[in-house]
C-alpha cells in the first residue's frame, strides 16, 4: 500500500505540479478533496489546487520540481521538495529574470488511488520577497492568476 501511494504521489508532483498537466490533478485529486493549510484567500477544495498551479506555471514557466525525501506510512505520503524556476524579467529591467527556490514540505492522505487530504509547510512571506512582490503587489498577483485561471476554463 504505502509503496503505491509513492507511486501516486510521485506522479501528482511530476506530471501535475511540475509538468502542468492539469487532467492528472484532476484525475489524483478526489472530489471531496480539503487541503487543510490553505494560504489566505486560497480555495481549500481542489479547485483551489487548481488555481495554486495555474498561478505558478503562469509566474514560472519553466517549473520542475526536485524530490529530495519522500516518506509513506499506511495512507500517508510525506514529500520534501523545491519548487524551481526562473521568474522572467519585468519589462523596466531586461534580463533581470531571478531563479526562484519554493521549499515545501508535504503530508497527503490517500483513499482509493486519490489524494483526500493535504497539509504542507510553505514560507510564504520568501516567496513574495523571492518574486520581489509586497503585500499590496501579491493582491495584484492574486487578481492576475484569477483572470488566467478564468481563461484556461473557457479553453477547455
């Protein structure tokens, strides 16, 4: 069990968070899906997850993900990782593009070949220093990944 759980999640972080393929996150994600640490003003539903990614591969395009340790116990996954990627330059500052470097700890509970829970720890204030946002800047952020998030509906 806990091997296949491996498996699962291992291809929820490949395929979805770092490959952008947004059917298997549909497909690994159970509907009544709750993510229990959500960031504020984060849905905790999978939709939510859907929006977190579509925000990140819209801010860096060229998103992998490196898996340093992963843990399973029963129906529990624990994957350490970093999220990676270049941030393009803006436009008053060419060739400004920055890596940027997200540490993320996770735990996610399987049932029935889907993820049902997830828990993470994430500095978030890093990664708005990290992509140069203030406050005021990552409401912005936030307005622009919604209005992306609207169009890849309507694409699909």
């Amino acid at each position: 069990m806990s091997e296949g759980n491996k498996a699962l999640v291992r291809r929820f972080v490949e395929d979805f968070q770092a490959g952008g393929r947004f059917e298997t996150g549909e497909e690994l994600l159970a509907h009544d899906f709750r993510n229990h640490t959500p960031a504020p003003r984060e849905r905790s539903d999978r939709d939510g997850v859907m929006q977190i990614f579509t925000f990140l591969h819209a801010i860096l395009p060229d998103l992998r993900v490196e898996i340093h340790d992963m843990i399973a116990d029963g129906d529990r996954v624990v994957t350490r990782k970093t999220f990676l990627g270049k941030h393009p330059a803006s436009r008053s500052r060419p060739g400004a593009e920055r890596l940027i470097a997200i540490d993320v700890m996770d735990i996610v509970r399987v049932r029935n070949g889907q993820i049902v829970e997830h828990w993470n720890s994430v500095d978030r204030l890093a990664v708005m220093r990290r992509l140069g946002l203030s406050g005021i800047a990552w409401i912005v952020a936030d307005q622009v990944a919604a209005r992306l998030r609207r169009r890849l509906q309507k694409c699909r």
